[in-house]
C-alpha cells in the first residue's frame, strides 16, 4: 500500500467485515514528540486471544476465500520500516483495536494520503456504519463523529452523494486548518 490513509481504509474495511458498525479512527502527529500514531477501534465481534496474538501473521485469517491475510501484516511492515510498531488487542464480543506506531520524520514513513476520500468510502458503505474521526497535530484538533451529523440533519445514513460532497470539502477544510 501506498500511503496510511489505505492502511486505515483496509482496517476498518475488516472491522466491517466483522461486522462493526461502529469505528473510532483517531490519528495524532506530534512533532515535537517525533511521533505519528494511528488507532483504529471497533464495536465487531472481536477475536479470542489466540488469534489475536496471531493476526499480524499474513498466512493467519479468518477468511475462508483465500488463506492469507495481509493487511495488518503489511501495516505492520511500514510501521517497523519507520521505526514503530503495530498492537492488536481484541475481545470476542466486544471489537478490536489496532494501534500503529511510526517515527513521525523517518525518512521511510509511508505519506498520510487522502484521509479524507477512506473517510468518504467508509460513510458510503452499504452497511450503514457510523464514525468517529479525530486528527490531532500540534496545531490544532479536529473530530468528526457521524451519529451526531446524522442527527443534526435528521439523516438515517450520509450515503446520498450530494451529502457526501459537501462533508468531504468541509473535512478538508477542517483538515487545512490544523495543517
């Protein structure tokens, strides 16, 4: 994959396929610390203990298509490449949290990417799912949290593409101004 916000999308992607309708993505870039941290949590049915501590392994999946699962191991990889880490820790029944680790300046740290367009390919999707964005940098913060715009427009999905338009410019916007 070629930047992080790919990463984030894979993750989440997971997290609906393990039937999620909930994920928290929080992003902090602290410069001042040299760090760059990514969590993705959901709401899924989690995974037991055993494979969890295996998950990260690109031959281990729950997927019955196919018998390798990269994702994480490839996050991992670009974690490791620029001086991070990568955590999983799961509940069944209660969701997982992937945590990703990198050295902020590292030469071979992977770019953000269009955070914004996984934002809006994951508002898309056809299960309906909610989320809760935040992005911290020194500069400033900024938290998406989908419940509460469904709400304040009186919205059951943000799926219609005029809707869609507009929240991507204004995440953008919002974005540009903590940059």
């Amino acid at each position: 994959m070629q930047d992080i916000s790919l990463h984030i999308l894979d993750i989440a992607e997971n997290s609906i396929k393990a039937g999620a309708n909930f994920i928290e993505i929080a992003i902090n870039e602290d410069t001042e610390k040299n760090s760059l941290t990514i969590e993705i949590r959901d709401n899924g049915k989690g995974m037991s203990s055993e494979m969890a501590a295996k998950v990260k392994d690109p031959f281990t999946t729950s997927r019955t298509e196919r018998k390798v699962g990269l994702g994480l191991s490839l996050l991992e990889q670009a974690a490791i490449a620029a001086g991070g880490k990568v955590t999983v820790e799961s509940e069944e029944g209660k969701g997982t949290t992937v945590k990703a680790e990198f050295m902020y300046d590292h030469i071979d740290r992977k770019p953000m990417g269009k955070i914004t367009d996984t934002l809006i390919s994951l508002l898309s999707n056809e299960n309906n799912i909610d989320i809760k964005y935040t992005h911290k940098k020194n500069t400033g913060e900024f938290e998406f949290v989908s419940t509460q715009l469904k709400s304040l427009l009186g919205l059951n999905s943000l799926k219609d593409s005029k809707v869609l338009i507009v929240l991507k410019e204004i995440i953008n916007s919002k974005l540009e101004e903590i940059s």
